[in-house]
C-alpha cells in the first residue's frame, strides 16, 4: 500500500530527494505521541499526494560569509 502512497506522491514532486525531504519534514510536523509512527508518514504521503497541483521546492537559501583576508569564503547552507 504504501508504494502505492509514494507514486501517487511522486506525481506531485517530481525529484524523489526532495519527496523524501517533504515526507521527513512533513512527518515530523504532524507526529502525535499516541499514533505510530508509520501511520503518520502514510498520512503525510496522503496529504503530499493529495494536492491539486504539482509540488516545486524551492533550493535552499544559501549565504555566503566573507572569508578573512588570506582565507577561502564559504557558503553555509541554513537547512544544514
């Protein structure tokens, strides 16, 4: 059943990592302490696939630090 759950998902964010991003993060956000956990991913594969058009994710909003004099810069990423 839960394969079933996924493609139907799948329809809506094209890119598996990010479904699977979705999945984790929308799971963790409707987590009950009184119903399993599985049954919570099952609700938010339901809720991902339920919706009327497709999913676009958005990249991460990256900031890049400026580096002291003789250091490289980086970037930092805040979904990290």
């Amino acid at each position: 059943m839960r394969s079933h759950l996924v493609h139907r998902a799948n329809d809506k964010v094209q890119n598996r990592f990010q479904l699977c991003r979705l999945i984790s993060s929308s799971a963790r956000r409707m987590a009950r302490s009184s119903v399993g956990m599985h049954i919570t991913i099952n609700e938010a594969l339901e809720a991902i696939s339920g919706q009327s058009a497709p999913i676009v994710a958005q990249p991460p909003h990256a900031v890049e630090v400026k580096a002291p004099e003789n250091g490289p810069a980086f970037i930092l990423d805040p979904a990290v």
